[in-house]
C-alpha cells in the first residue's frame, strides 16, 4: 500500500540528535528519539514502506525561520520523496514577507508548534497570514497539550470560524492528550486531522471510534518522526481494524488532495 507520511522533521547532521534529544525532553518522553538526520528518515522510512514524506520545520525564534526555511527548500530540491513545509513566528516583522518567500522557495504550506515558539493559534498577529493563506496553501498546527493553552482546540475553532477558507490539518487527532475535547470542538469544522503521535497513548477501540466519528477522508497519516520510528508506527497503524478503504484514505487519498489544485502565492 502506498503511504505518505504527513508529519516528519528532519534537521542538518551537525544537530540531528541534540534537536531530537531536545524534542522528547519537551514531552517528557525518556529514551530519546531516533536520529533526526535526514538520511535516517529515508532509510528507516522507506524500509517501513514511506513513499513520501512531508517535512515540517518549526522556527522556535523569529531570527531562526529564515535558515530553516532555507534548509528544508534545500532537502527537497536534493530529495524527490520529500514534500517541505515552511515556518513562520508570530513575533517576526515581516511574517507576509517571509510567507511570500516560503512559496517562492517552492514549499507547500505553513506549519505553527505553538507551544513551543510561544503564541496562540489564534494569536491577531497572525490573521495576516491566516487571510493570505486562504485557498492557497495549507496550514500544519501542533495541536493540544492538556500542560498548555497555546494549542487548544477552542482556540482553532475560532481561527476556522474567523477564517473559513483556511485549510488546516491539525496535528495529533485535533488535539494531543485531549482527543475527547477535539472532537466536541473539531467535528463540525471544516478542517483534516493527522494521526502522528496518538495510536501508542490510546487503545485500538479509541483509535477506531476516532477514525469512524471523523471520517478517514479528513484524516492523513503521520510518523511524527524522530519522537518516533516509521519501523513501529507503520506497523501499529496497519495493524488496526480498519476497512481497506479507511487504510488507503488515510495512507495516501486525502494527502493527495490537500496537494491536488494548490495554488502558491
């Protein structure tokens, strides 16, 4: 079966291991992740069957998004099975200019950790982009975290109200270790899901009612890699009683989509 892997990270070698490292101390997590290398990804990736990969940077400071951006253009230009995503931070000064930059870099949409770079999703310094962004490119966020506010879900639904051309696809089922919660404030929006770092911290009957109460057409798979291996979350994802045609929407159908028709800046 054919599958895109909708939420990765990579970082240069030099770094790789200490912005893993970084990322699992951020969750608590012990035993660190795998090596954020970009060659580690498409080893370990594709032997768990990975055709393509959606690279997602985060800028945790505004003099940082710039590079990254450019780092991540430069993997794609280097790496065909690679699909980037460009960073933004609320507290930049020109945040259009740099989206506008982020198109011409050829990368295909936004993605925002908000709990990390330290803004609210539905931060006003932000509705710049937010408008500009309708009907062209799609928006990542890292959703929920019962430890902040940042992310929570109340605050997307707000954004989607005020913004209804928006294509969003939020992270972790519409919110990390509040998926209930989501759901109540999720399920009537107009937005996708991903599944990255949900299926280890909930039983296959919860993961199957999410999928079932969601519909696999708004739902795209994610490894979350490095916080983990494509080698077990592959597997742990197939490995759920799910229809055939709930794997395939999930792997593949509905990323394709969020990229068919898109139109860059």
């Amino acid at each position: 079966m054919k599958i895109i892997d909708f939420h990765t990270h990579v970082y240069p070698d030099a770094i790789a291991q200490k912005a893993a490292q970084s990322i699992c101390d951020f969750y608590e997590l012990e035993g660190g992740g795998m090596n954020g290398t970009v060659s580690t990804l498409l080893t370990r990736g594709k032997q768990a069957g990975i055709s393509q990969f959606v690279v997602l940077p985060v800028g945790l400071k505004p003099g940082h998004v710039a590079h990254i951006n450019d780092f991540v253009a430069e993997q794609c230009k280097a790496h065909s099975e690679f699909y980037g995503f460009g960073t933004l931070h609320a507290a930049m000064e020109d945040i259009t200019g740099e989206l506008s930059r982020v198109a011409k870099l050829g990368l295909k949409g936004i993605k925002f950790h908000p709990d990390t770079q330290l803004f609210n999703i539905d931060d006003a310094r932000l509705f710049p982009v937010y408008e500009m962004m309708q009907d062209k490119m799609p928006l990542m966020l890292h959703m929920g975290d019962t430890r902040y506010d940042y992310s929570h879900p109340a605050r997307l639904r707000r954004v989607l109200e005020l913004f209804p051309r928006l294509q969003v696809i939020a992270a972790h089922f519409g919110g990390y270790s509040m998926y209930d919660e989501a759901m109540e404030q999720l399920y009537d929006k107009d937005c996708f899901m991903d599944i990255s770092s949900s299926l280890m911290f909930m039983s296959q009957e919860k993961a199957v009612e999410l999928i079932g109460r969601y519909g696999a057409e708004r739902l795209v798979y994610g490894t979350d890699f490095p916080l983990w291996d494509p080698m077990v979350e592959v597997p742990r994802f197939l490995n759920l009683p799910l229809t055939l045609a709930q794997q395939e929407q999930i792997a593949y159908k509905t990323a394709e989509s969020l990229f068919r028709d898109q139109i860059l800046l």
